[in-house]
C-alpha cells in the first residue's frame, strides 16, 4: 500500500477510535459524571495510554462530549427534514430524531453542567434558530397554537426529551414507549385547537 493509502487507514483507525471513546465515555460518565478515565477506557476496550493520546486531559474529553453533542442536534436537524409539511409535523418529527439520535448524552448534559459549558452551547446554533422559524411557521399555517411561543416550544420541547429519558432510565419502560408518551404529549401541546381560526 502506498503511504498515501496507509494515510487514510490510519486516519479512519484514528476516527473510530476516538469514536469508540466518546460513545463509551458518553455511557458510562452518563451512569456516573465522577468515574474515572479508566472506566471510560475500559468500556471503549482500549489502554488508559491510547485514551490520554485522544484525550490528555479529562477536560478535553468533556469539550469533545459538548462538540459531540452539538454536532448530532445539527444531523438530527437535518434528517427532520424541517421543510417538508405542517409545521407541527415536523417539529414532532425533529422530536424523534433527537431522541434517536442523541441518547444517553442527553441526561449528560442536561444533569451537568461541564458538558455544556462551551461557548458554543452559549450562542444560537442554526439548529436553534430552524426550530424558531419553524414554531412561527407554525403559527401561520395554523398547525401550531399561537398562544406558544417558539422560544417556549423550544424549552418544552427539551424538557420532554428529558423526560423521556428519564422514564427509560429510572422506570424501566423500553425506548420505544417512552418516545411514544414523548410524541403524543408534544402534539398535544402543539395542537392549535380552536385557536387556529383567531
């Protein structure tokens, strides 16, 4: 193989690697905000050594969780495909994808604060502002109540996601139920009602 193609291997080696160690760090920090980088390198199934060569600092791991979490809200974003039909619809839609798409990690950074603590989490992301524009579209197609304010939307729209979590986690419901009494609550919320006439 030529050094260009060994390049690439190493570079894709590298890639999921340090995957594996977010995902893991991600599963276990979530049972556990304290543990330790050894068991975040035990569940990822590679040496404390290899981890500290991704990650040197346990707070570089942390801003990588943050970055991490930021980037699949905007895949997630994307796959909801928030153009396409009633507003509400999509917003439900782009429910599901967070809940999908976002996992464990969403009880990470809502229950700590150090994983949220970049400056990115502080500014509007493009993702926030879709979702803005989406609630106000909503309101005038009439498939979302006017009475909600697209920033309240935004913030109930989280805390059921949050909700949702917690229930697979502290109840016992499987994901899929979960997601379930998540989606209907959130349509119900939305529903305009007998407001969209006014």
């Amino acid at each position: 193989m030529t050094e260009a193609g060994d390049q690439v291997v190493e570079t894709g080696v590298r890639t999921r690697t340090r995957q594996a160690i977010l995902d893991a760090a991600v599963v276990v920090l979530s049972r556990d905000s304290s543990a330790s980088l050894s068991e975040v390198a035990r569940e990822a199934g590679v040496g404390r050594t290899t981890l500290h060569r991704y990650f040197p600092e346990r707070s570089d791991l942390v801003q990588a969780i943050g970055t991490f979490t930021l980037e699949r809200i905007a895949v997630a974003t994307d796959r909801a495909k928030l153009d396409v039909g009633p507003a509400r619809e999509a917003v439900v839609r782009l429910c599901r994808e967070y809940f999908e798409l976002l996992g464990d990690v969403l009880s990470l950074v809502f229950t700590d604060p150090q994983f949220s603590s970049g400056l990115d989490w502080h500014e509007e992301s493009e993702s926030d502002l879709a979702l803005l524009a989406l609630v106000r579209r909503g309101h005038q197609d009439g498939s979302i109540d006017r009475g909600l304010t697209p920033e309240w939307v935004q913030q109930a729209l989280w805390a059921l996601l949050y909700a949702a979590w917690a229930f697979v986690r502290e109840c016992g419901v499987s994901r899929h139920e979960a997601l379930g009494q998540c989606l209907r609550s959130l349509e119900r919320m939305l529903h305009p009602g007998d407001q969209a006439t006014g």
